[in-house]
C-alpha cells in the first residue's frame, strides 16, 4: 500500500494554501481599490465615458459595441479556463500522465474562425464611423491648430475668423461643428522640424495625432454654453509633455463673435508708467524675436504664442499657470524669471532679468486685455 503523505505544516498543500493566502493579501485591496475607482464620481473634466457632442457620442457608441464584445468573450474564456484548470487538475490519486496530443484540425479551424467573425463583426461600425467622423460638415468653425513644444497654437482661418491666433485657449461657439486642420511644425512655421502630438479633449471627441508634414483633420461640436472642457497632449512630446495642456470654452454664437471681434483688435500699447518701460522692455530684450502682438510695431514672430490679448486667457505656459488677477504676476513673474524650472525644456529662454525689468514686463503683460 502506498503510504500517504502527512497533512502536516511541511506538506506541499500546506505551502501552496499560505502561497495562496499571501497572494491573496495583496490582491484584495489592490482589486477594490480599481473598482473604487470606478466611483470618483460623475463630474471628471477628462471623463472619456461621459461624452458631450455628436462626435464624442458616437465614438463613445462604437466603444460601447466593443467593450461589450469584449466583456463577452473574456467571461465566456476565463470560465472555460476554470472549469478546465479544476476538472483536470492533478490529483494525488493519479498514476500516469494524460493522454499526449498534438494538433486538432476541427479545433485550430473553430478558434481561427470566431474570432475572425468577431473582428468582422466590429469592424462594420468602426470603418463607418471613420468616414462619418472624417467628411467634412457644412459651415464649420474652421481653426488651424499648431502643435509646439510645448503648447497649442489656434488660428482662426477664414474670412469670418478675421486671422486671430490665440494660445491654449480654443474659444467655440455651440451648435455648430468645429473643424481642425492640425500641424506640427517646430517652433516657428519656416522651422520642419516639429514632433508628434496628439490633440485630446476627452468630453468631446478622441485623440487625433498631430504629425509633422501632415495635415490632419478633426471635427468636434459641443452642445453647452459655458462650459470649459479640459485636454491635454497624449503623445509624449519631450520634457514638458505633460505640460502641454488647452482648454476650450464652449460659448453662445454671439458671445463667438463678440470674442473674434475683441481678439482681431489691435492690442492698446502703454504710454506711461511702469507697463510703457515693459512695452520697451519687449523690444529691447528681444521678447519681440518670438512673439507677435498685434498693434506694436515689428511684433510679429509666431515662434511663441502671439500675446495681443494675453491678459484677456485664463491660463498660459500651456494651460498651466493661473493668469487671473489674484496669481497671475506672481506666476508671470516666476515664469519669466526662470522658464526651465516652471516648465522644463520649454523654448522659452532665460533673458537674465533683473527683479526691476520683470515687474516692468509683468506690469507690460497684464495691460494685454
Ligand atoms: Cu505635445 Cu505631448
């Protein structure tokens, strides 16, 4: 007779359930807390599953199909994993190995051909959606996007768009779509070599790559006045890649037009006082090489944002410093003082500014309404 293993502390089954017990221990916390996260709460301004507009919609539609599909095929999967895994697991009692095999043509011909079926399936929705999303609808908002290292530059092309270049900040009426022709193209327009990015405003429609030497297209509507939804970059870009935010404001059509108006408006230049020494200033310490402001003369370089209503934007440095009247020389100032520490790798140059000259340009800045 053969003699049975002790069930005592040393035996293989008692190592395997403590290996089990710690595997557990880990395990447990780490699965609530990714379902817990599932219950942040139904206001996340990047919120890919809560779509806003017609284009954000009906990708969140196809991903639905999709994910569903998925869900379908995991279960059915990990159940005939499990149920295989406990049924033929090896026993104590068992003599000999299983029996040997090799190839099942039925077999290899069923699991080759449902998940072609599959595929099939959901590529009929998909390939549709593509050349829905890509046709070019009537009467858009047309803007030209620039991806730099590291921001977003807006133009808005068009006679209607009368050739304001924002940054950052994608001002849009509601109700009507917005088509974006987006470019990378390095620092300045004559400059080629730009990088990849990818234009993400989550809410209201999927990630477009921006890619050098290409035009890319994106056409997005947004439904709500007064609503600012937030993006970001989402391909990494360089050092500040995560610095590379935007947002868009949604707007009534006539608050639209108001904007393009106030935007198309010669920026008032500062006669006197301490903002007229930075409107010098400008000049003087070669700010003017690289940023255009409309209505002070010789400003029109387009390597860095154009600042002609720079006071008028929420955020800058990419969305990403506060601009409003509480913080917003505070973090001016720590900006130009030292743009490598705000925000790494960023074309921005250290001028060497003397405590005086900074507050002059802040001072300068903050009368660009
Ligand atoms: Cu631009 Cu990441």
């Amino acid at each position: 007779m053969k003699a049975r293993r002790p069930r005592g502390a040393g035996s293989v089954g008692h190592q395997r359930r403590t290996a089990g017990r710690r595997v557990l221990r880990w395990a447990v916390p780490l699965g609530l807390a990714v379902l817990l996260a599932g219950c942040a709460g139904d206001n996340l301004p990047q919120d890919f599953l809560a779509p806003e507009g017609p284009t954000a919609r009906a990708q969140d539609r196809l991903w639905n199909i999709v994910f569903w599909v998925a869900v379908a095929v995991f279960v059915l999967v990990q159940t005939m994993l499990v149920v295989v895994l406990i049924r033929f697991r090896a026993r104590p009692t068992d003599t000999q190995l299983p029996k040997q095999t090799h190839g099942n043509v039925k077999l290899e011909v069923v699991w080759t051909i449902i998940p072609a079926l599959i595929l099939a399936f959901i590529a009929v929705p998909t390939v549709r959606l593509i050349f829905e999303l890509a046709a070019a609808p009537e009467n858009p908002v047309e803007v030209r996007v620039v991806g730099k290292q590291y921001w977003w530059e807006f133009e808005y092309t068009g006679e209607e768009g009368q050739g304001v270049v924002t940054a950052n900040e994608l001002v849009i009426p509601i109700n009507r779509p917005v088509r974006l022709s987006m470019e990378s193209t390095g620092q300045a327009d004559s400059d080629p070599l730009g990088v990849i990015h990818s234009f993400w405003v989550p809410k209201l429609a999927g990630k477009q790559d921006v890619v050098p030497g290409h035009t890319r297209h994106l056409t997005f509507m947004a439904e709500e006045a007064g609503v600012t939804y937030s993006g970001q970059c989402a391909e990494f870009c360089g050092l500040s890649h995560a610095n590379m935010r935007m947002a868009v404001h949604a707007v009534e059509p006539a608050e639209f037009e108001a904007f393009i108006e106030e935007q198309a408006t010669p920026a008032d230049i500062p006669t006197s006082g301490s903002a007229a020494r930075g409107a010098e200033l400008f000049t003087e310490r070669q700010c003017i090489g690289c940023h255009a402001i409309n209505g002070y003369e010789g400003a029109a370089a387009r390597v860095g944002p154009d600042l002609t209503h720079f006071a008028g934007r929420e955020k800058f440095a990419g969305y990403m410093l506060d601009n409003d009247i509480n913080e917003g020389a505070e973090n001016i100032s720590a900006w130009l003082k030292d743009p490598q520490v705000v925000k790494p790798g960023s074309q921005m140059p250290d001028l060497g500014l003397t405590d005086e000259d900074t507050a002059d340009l802040v001072e300068f800045l903050r009368t660009l309404q």
